[in-house]
C-alpha cells in the first residue's frame, strides 16, 4: 500500500494537539483552583423600603405620625440610602367608603411634608412627623409615607393611617403658681376658657401633668397622673430635693369615638426645692446601768433620708447646750454603750437626728442615770 501524502498527516498531527489542548483546560477549569483565594464579597445592603407600622394620634390641631426609622446600612451614595421620608395626606368625608387602593391614593393625595435626611440620621428607633391641621368640618383623614432613596426614586406608600380629628378640642391650660413643701411640689394653673376653634363651652375632661429632668429630651410620654386630675392642681410627692424640674400641663377632650384627647402643651416652670427641713427630735432615750457601763438606746426615725444620730453627754444639765459630743461623725445606730465614765457619778444625755442634708432636729428629752 503507498504511504499517505505528507500533507495529510501534518493536517492530521495538528488537529490531534488542539484537541488535546482543549482537553487540558476543559481539565484545568473542572480542577480546585489553587494559590490565594480573595476575600467573599459583602452581601448587597438592603434597607426596607417601606413601613407597615405607621401609626398617629391627635393632640390639639396637630396630627403626630410615627413610624419605624429606616435601618441605615447603606452608604449615603447607595440607591439602597434613604435621603427621605415623604408625608402624603388625603381628606375624605367622614362616610366615605374605607377601602383605597394605592393607585388612588396616589391621585387623590396631597405631600404634606417631608422628615429630611438629617432627621433619619439622628433619629432613634422612631421617626415622627407633625401634621398641623385647620380644623373645621369633620373629615376623615388618610396618612400615607413613602421613602426615597439617594437616586430620588419613591418606594410604595407605606399602610394607611385614618384619622377623624376632633375640632372642639379645649385649649392648653396655663401654669400659674408653685408652692414647696417638706412633702410635694405643687402646680398649679389657669384653665382654658375655650376650645382651640373658639367655641364654647369647654370640651374638658381633665388634665395631665408632665414633668421632665435636665437629662431627659422631650416630654415624657407618661403623665405624672395615674387618672384624671379634674382640680386645677397637681401635688408631685415623687420629687427629690435638688433635682431640677420642669412641669407642663395638658388638658383633655372627648375625641371622635369618645376616645380622649389632649390639647397641645402648656406653658412649662422649671422648679427645684433644696431640703430644708429637719428630721423630728428623736423620742426619748432609754438607759441600762451596769458597773463601768451605761448603754443607751432608742427608737429609730421614721425619715427617709435620714444620716444618723448626735449624742451628746454632760455630767452638768444646768450647763449650756452643746454638751460633750460622743459620737464624733453621724451615728447610724440606734445603741451606744458609754464606757468612759467613773462609778457614782450620774451622767445626762440627749439625742439630735441628723438627714442627708446636714439638717438637724431638736433635742430629745434629756435623761440621767448614776454608775453603779
């Protein structure tokens, strides 16, 4: 048989080593990777885009939304950073039918206003808003939020908030007086002469009290007031002397669906009482004569912020008060034992009380006993 030409076997030795070449890095890329392996890349940042839990109350003319703030894990240039959250708002009547669909609500609503970037930033768990209102008709109010993100584009409206504010809502109160005493400070104020419309009478179920330290931001979301005060004072037995307060008073409606509502704040007083007054003389003392000794005791004070005790000592009662201190600091006991005296001779005693103040009570009784 005659060897084949030349040309076919080059042609058929070239197509054998590509074939073998494709093989290779068909194998290399099934094959474990080696060297130094890179760093996982960081999971793509997500922000909730939307709220579910908007929710609101009326206080006086005003509206006040609130919501959940926005988590900020995203880099303020991110599309995923929200720069804002918009308020929209659409006022029905008051039987208008309940369900809208957020095509509607997106034609009939209105942009109220906005809580900028630099409110998320600084916001605690919650983001608030402050609708004020005109009232005058009834009307059923819809709230809505929208977030938007760094490129300016708007997620989907969050849940609706419905709303039926009431118009006759009496006015703020005014903080008129102080007066301190050893147990309570007490406010008190002017109350209002008209709703916040300027009708009459006064829709007016009561009043709240707040009050709020220097290391406090805002008022307290609670009153001071278990129930209703319906006086036009308030006596706080829960201070403590010489911490700064500041007090504030709200008055309080029936709302729609008797529901209460509080009118808008009061003027504030800043109040402070330093504690001047002294514990009570403590009762009489009692003493055991032994030989070398004479043990003395009595009744503990009833005051709270009571130090200690004073023990005085003379073996002269026509002598002029102080006599000889036996305790040199403040005593917290109620027992002493007087081991520093000499058989025969009678001795005299009395007891001063001492607070955390400084401030001291009278004297108790005196008393006497001879050393056996």
């Amino acid at each position: 048989m005659p060897a084949p030409p030349q040309t076919s076997v080059s042609k058929r030795r070239s197509a054998a080593r590509h074939l073998l070449l494709v093989l290779a890095l068909c194998a290399l890329s099934l094959a474990p990777t080696c060297g130094k392996r890179r760093p996982p890349l960081p999971p793509i940042e997500r922000i909730p885009q939307r709220t579910e839990q908007l929710t609101g109350s009326q206080r006086g003319n005003q509206i006040i939304l609130s919501w959940p703030a926005p988590l900020r894990n995203a880099g303020e240039g991110s599309v995923q950073s929200i720069r804002k959250v918009d308020v929209y708002r659409v006022a029905e009547r008051t039987n208008a039918p309940l369900p809208m669909t957020e095509d509607e609500f997106a034609v009939r609503s209105i942009l109220v206003g906005s809580v900028t970037y630099d409110e998320i930033k600084k916001a605690g768990p919650n983001l608030t808003y402050v609708d004020t209102l005109e009232l005058t008709e009834p009307a059923r109010l819809r709230y809505a939020v929208r977030y938007v993100n760094a490129a300016g584009q708007s997620a989907a409206f969050s849940n609706f908030f419905l709303m039926e504010p009431a118009a006759r809502v009496a006015a703020p109160p005014a903080i008129t007086g102080k007066e301190y005493s050893e147990t309570a400070i007490t406010v008190t104020w002017e109350a209002p002469k008209a709703n916040i419309d300027a009708s009459t009478p006064v829709n007016l179920l009561g009043y709240n009290v707040y009050r709020t330290t220097a290391a406090q931001v805002g008022t307290g979301q609670n009153p001071l007031n278990q129930e209703l005060i319906t006086a036009t004072q308030y006596q706080d037995k829960t201070f403590k002397f010489g911490e700064k307060y500041t007090y504030m008073v709200r008055s309080v409606s029936l709302g729609t669906e008797g529901r209460p509502v509080e009118s808008l704040d009061s003027n504030t007083t800043e109040l402070s009482q330093e504690d001047t007054y002294p514990p009570s003389a403590p009762e009489r003392p009692s003493i055991g004569a032994s030989p070398g000794k004479l043990a003395l005791f009595w009744a503990a004070n009833s005051e709270s912020d009571l130090a200690g005790y004073l023990l005085y000592r003379s073996t002269d009662p026509s002598l002029p008060k102080p006599w000889t201190l036996l305790t040199q600091a403040v005593y917290a006991r109620t027992t002493f034992t007087d081991e520093n005296i000499e058989s025969g001779k009678t001795y005299y005693y009395y007891v001063i009380a001492v607070d955390n103040a400084g401030n001291k009570s009278q004297l108790s009784e005196v008393v006497s006993e001879t050393v056996p």
